[in-house]
C-alpha cells in the first residue's frame, strides 16, 4: 500500500475504535444501571420510566451483556489492524504520522 492509504487506514481505524469506545461505555452503563435497578427493586422495575418485570429486565441486561462483549471484540479487532498498519508504516514517520500513532495508542 501508499503511504498514504496507510495513513488514511490508521486516521479510519482510529475514528472507529474512539466510536465503539463511546459506544461501549455507554452499553456498559446502561448495563450496570439495569443490574442495580434489578438489585434494589422488587418484581415489578421502571427503568427509565419504562416498566418491567424482573424476567424482562433480566433479559435486557443479557443482552446489554452480548452487545457489550461484542463491541470488545470489535475494539479488539480494530486494534489488531492498526497494530499491522503501524508495522507497515515502518520507524521513520513524520510528526503528523507520529501523532497519528499516539492518538491510535490513546485507544
């Protein structure tokens, strides 16, 4: 590949792992809320001013679980290929590539 379309990849890959981390987070979140709200109340939850019985919500947090697992996986693989376009990029950079790295290490 070009250069540049190394470059390009790395600012792509590094976009899309800054958004499925902000997606995590709030999965996660919404996920920890769900098994406090489960912990605390009785058969019948509101969570977020929509009612549920405790099976229901149960379910939500499984899923909220899954999607929060696959998200991780996601990021995992993001990693991965921005680990390979480094390595191709090489050890000389300039300082915009540089600091393309370390924003893609941020993540």
């Amino acid at each position: 590949m070009v250069r540049e379309d190394l470059v390009l990849a790395l600012q792509l890959i590094t976009q899309r792992l800054r958004n499925v981390r902000r997606i995590q987070f709030a999965i996660n979140f919404l996920f920890a809320y769900i098994l406090l709200q489960i912990a605390f109340n009785g058969l019948q939850l509101t969570i977020f001013t929509v009612p549920f019985t405790r099976g229901r919500a149960v379910a939500v947090a499984f899923l909220l679980a899954l999607i929060g697992l696959a998200l991780s996986r996601i990021r995992r693989n993001y990693r991965h290929n921005g680990q390979r376009v480094v390595f191709e990029l090489g050890r000389e950079l300039s300082q915009h590539e540089t600091w393309l790295v370390q924003q893609f290490q941020r993540y």
